[in-house]
C-alpha cells in the first residue's frame, strides 16, 4: 500500500531545507517510513551531518542501513568512554576514501587502531575544508613507557607527516593540538586556525605560511616574556583568541604586538604579568576601535583601588559592559 502523508505536498527543495536543521539519524528516526515520497527524498538527499559522539547503537545501525558515504557533507567520529571502538566498526564497513563530498572531519579520541584507515587516503576528500584533530587524546590511551608506544609513536607521525602535507593546504577551518607540525606546510586558504599549544616560532611560521588567516584561537608558550613578530608579514587578522599563562607579559609587549594586527576587530585575553597589565586607560586607547573586547589578567596589584577606577570611565561602563 501506497503511504502518503502531508509531506507530500512538499517541494523537494523544502524538505531538503527542513533536512539541514537535523543530524543524519535525527532525519532517519523522525522522517524515514512516514511515506514514499519522503523515503525517496531521505534517499537522495546528499547533505547529510553525520554525528557518532555518543550515539546509541540503534541509530548508528540507521546511520549505515540508509545512508551512502557520499551523501555525508560532515562526520564527527568519536572513540570516548560512551562509544570506545566505534571508529573502527564504522571503517569495517565504509572506506574514508567513499566519503567524496565530505566537507568536515571532527576526530575525537580516535584510537590507533583506526588511524591508517583514516589517515592513509583522506588526501582524496577533494572537498574537505574543516578538520579537526587532537593527537595527544591518542597517545593518553597507552603506557608511554613500552617499546610498543614507541614503534606506534613513529609510525603514527609518519602517517601524519604525510597526511598534513596533502591535505592541509586545502584547510580552510583547522585545529590541532600542536602547531610544531605546521612550520613547513603551506596554507593558502586556512582562515580559522585554532591550537592547544603553540610557541612563538609556530607562530611565526604560520603567519608565513597562512596569509589569508583571519581567525586564530591560540595558548601561547612563551620560552622568554617577548611577543616580538614585526620582522615578519602579518595575516589579516580580524578575530583573536590568545592564552598566554606560561610567561608573564607586560603591557608593552602585548600592546606591540597587537598594534601589527591593524585589522582586529574582536579580541580574547588571557594572560599573566605585571601590574601595568591591568591599566584601563591603556586598553581603552588600544580598543576603542574593537567590536568585542574580553579579558582575564593574572596579576598582582600595587593599588587596587587604581586599578578599578581605570575601568570605571564611560568607555568601559556603558560602551564596553
């Protein structure tokens, strides 16, 4: 029998819309059966968000029975605590390199088990764009004491050596956990760059190596108290998230180097140092011009009274509050 509902009377175009506020086993639990012309749809849709981080084994088991690797635009893969071995399971039954139209590739806690399935052909994603990865969540899963960590140590960064080298330059959304591995990889297009643990040398390579960077997320390991980056090129940068706390820093360093950022527009702090570091007067002169301004500084106050009276001028009582 023939199943019709008020679907129907869609056009595809619409569904495919409605279809784009769901992950993929939220459109299969909520829209599979409810009729033909809706099945049909479900069928051809190729824009699928295929989210795995804690599913249940119901919907993973819908996720693989309904849906092509190539109608998935973006695949968040996760081996936690709630779902550990899920990656592997998944590449028993699909091949990365089917995934043509991928977009986004979220990793979570992948165990090593999986990494050569993944990372051995993601060179052939053509369309992928954002990427995101944390290579030390791999490395807490073993004793890092055995010869056994050590062989899959290397043999993990060779495979990532490989791998970033092709397939970053077509980056335009990217994190890792470190940024010592981007020093001599090109990124032409990268314009979202977010790391755990960056030092000033990355820094300065990926300002190289990154010219239409706009967006960076960063916690900054400062061998020495210097921000120094005025010998070098810098990125358009309009939006900066930036975690100094290895390093004190003074006033006059950060306000140097943020004055070789003269597209920023929105800004982050979190840093430690001295007592000039929490001047009002000066960070207003050196914000105004900001859309968004937040702050958390470290520091040891001579006068606390000074301090709060820098920031209770109009600039910062009624344009920044």
């Amino acid at each position: 029998m023939r199943r019709i509902s008020f679907f129907d009377i869609l056009p595809v175009e619409i569904l495919h819309t409605l279809f784009t506020y769901f992950l993929a086993h939220e459109v299969l639990f909520s829209f599979l059966d409810v009729s033909d012309h809706v099945n049909n749809v479900i069928l051809t849709y190729s824009a699928y968000q295929v989210d795995l981080k804690s599913i249940q084994k119901t919907y993973f088991d819908l996720i693989c029975q309904h849906i092509r690797p190539e109608q998935i635009i973006s695949l968040r893969l996760s081996d936690d605590k709630d779902t550990p071995g899920l990656s592997e399971l998944f590449f028993s039954r699909f091949q990365i390199e089917q995934f043509i139209h991928l977009r986004s590739l979220k990793l979570i806690e992948i165990e090593y088990e999986s990494m050569d399935s993944i990372f051995s052909y993601l060179h052939q994603l053509k369309q992928l764009r954002s990427f995101s990865f944390n290579v030390d969540s791999i490395r807490q899963k073993y004793p890092t004491r055995t010869n056994s960590y050590l062989n899959m140590f290397d043999q993990m960064n060779l495979i990532l050596s490989n791998t970033y080298l092709r397939v970053l330059p077509q980056i335009t959304y990217l994190y890792l956990h470190n940024g010592n591995v981007l020093h001599s990889i090109p990124l032409p297009v990268l314009y979202h760059l977010k790391l755990d643990n960056c030092s000033l040398d990355d820094l300065k390579a990926i300002f190289k190596n990154a010219p239409e960077l706009h967006s960076l997320n960063i916690c900054l390991n400062l061998e020495t108290p210097n921000l120094n980056v005025s010998s070098i090129s810098l990125p358009p940068l309009t939006k900066l998230n930036l975690k100094i706390t290895n390093s004190s820093i003074s006033m006059d360093e950060i306000e140097s180097f943020l004055l070789n950022l003269p597209y920023l527009k929105h800004l982050k702090l979190e840093l430690k140092g001295d007592n000039d570091l929490a001047n009002g007067h000066r960070w207003q002169i050196l914000t105004g011009d900001f859309i968004t301004f937040t702050f958390k500084f470290h520091v040891k106050l001579s006068s606390v009274n000074e301090t709060l009276q820098s920031f209770q001028t109009l600039f910062w009582l009624k344009e920044k509050r």
